[in-house]
C-alpha cells in the first residue's frame, strides 16, 4: 500500500479527537442507503456516550429504534485526518428538540492522506467560472487529491490565476452525494485539442470536506 496513506486501527480515544459542538457528522444506520444521515454533534462526556442530532428526513426526524448499529464518519480538522467507528443508538430523545445518545466506541478507525497524495479517477464534474461563476461548462476529472485536481475538456474558456467552482456527485460507501468546491485555475495547457487544467481547492465545507477525503480515499484503495 502506498506509504503516504497510513489506515489503521488506533487505540485513540473518542475524545482525543477535540471535537467542538456543531462539528458535522456522518451516520450510516445499518440497512439504509440512501442520502438520510447528515447530523451534527452536540457534545459528549468522557467513556460515557456522545450525543449527535437526529437526521431530518423529509421535514422530520427520522423514524430509529433503540439498539439501532450505525457507522459514523467525520473529519477531525485538529487531527487532520478521517475518521470512522462502529456505534448503537443508546437512547432517543424528542425533548427539547430531536436527538440521539449513542455508545462511546470501543475503537476508532484513523485515516490520512497527504493533501499532495491523488487518486486516479474518471470523475464527470461542472465546471462553473465568469463572473459570479455564471457560466457552465463540463469536463473530466483525472486526479484528484485534498489539495487540488487535474480536469480534461473539449473547451474550457478559462485563464491561470482565475478563480472557478466545480460541481460533482461522487459515490462514498454506496452513498451518492455532490460536493461544491472553489478552486484557483493554476495551470492550463492545450495538446489535440483538449485543454488541460491544474486547480487548486481554496476553501469548501466541512461536509465537502469529509466526503472528499472518503472519495479520495477509497479510490486510492483501488490502486493498491
């Protein structure tokens, strides 16, 4: 496996990962596949449980039992790194507002990825610039890493330096989700009539975040 991604078990505690209220979640429920598990963390206490916002779906919260096994995944930014586990539902509450207790886990999963390290992909994405990134083109994604991805187009009007946003949907663990991420073109090359870019991320959310380090993940997992 390549030495510059390091996926391993760890003996690191839930709470070493210094995780603030507000910090999105992931929680995949065991028999659901579809997009319905985007939460948020209210806190925790110490070898006791963690308390996590209760999905939405369709306007309410979603319909769970207890004992319910789910998996959780995040990216923890002072660890700078994913991060998954096995959990259960332990109690739920609908008072004052809708949340979940879930069990502290036992282990954690910890996986990092230089943000210099890419994944090969064929990766179809909207490639958004002008002004108020009005216009709309489409172009391949080739490689792609935290830090930056390399596209292929047929004609992508745009010039080094400029400032553009991509738009894809990308599979991570069975689950389709879009990610938005603004980039600065840095480099833009023309060979048989396709133009090349090279594009830096700039800034994106912390839910695009974590599904971009996921995807970027599981597909170097393929090279290997």
């Amino acid at each position: 496996m390549n030495q510059a991604l390091n996926m391993e078990e760890k003996r690191t505690r839930f709470e070493d990962l210094r995780l603030l209220p507000g910090q999105p979640l992931q929680l995949d429920f065991d028999g659901y596949t579809s997009d319905r598990d985007k939460a948020l963390l209210i806190g925790y206490r110490a070898n006791q449980g963690i308390i996590v916002s209760t999905p939405v779906v369709n306007g309410s919260p979603m319909v769970l039992k207890l004992g319910a096994g789910l998996t959780v995944r995040l990216f923890a930014p002072q660890m700078n790194c994913a991060c998954a586990f096995r959990t259960e539902v332990v109690h739920i509450s609908r008072a004052p507002y809708s949340h979940l207790h879930l069990a502290m886990p036992e282990n954690l999963v910890l996986g990092e990825v230089r943000r210099s390290v890419r994944a090969r992909v064929s990766l179809i994405t909207a490639v958004h610039y002008g002004e108020g990134f009005a216009k709309q083109s489409s172009a391949m994604v080739r490689d792609l890493s935290l830090g930056g991805a390399r596209l292929q187009a047929k004609m992508l009007p745009v010039m080094n330096g400029e400032e553009i946003q991509l738009t894809a949907q990308v599979s991570v663990s069975g689950v389709e989700r879009i990610i938005n991420l603004n980039g600065i073109v840095r480099s833009v090359t023309q060979e048989d009539g396709v133009v090349g870019l090279g594009v830096q991320f700039v800034s994106m959310s912390d839910s695009d975040r974590i599904t971009l380090h996921g995807y970027v993940l599981s597909n170097i997992y393929k090279q290997n």
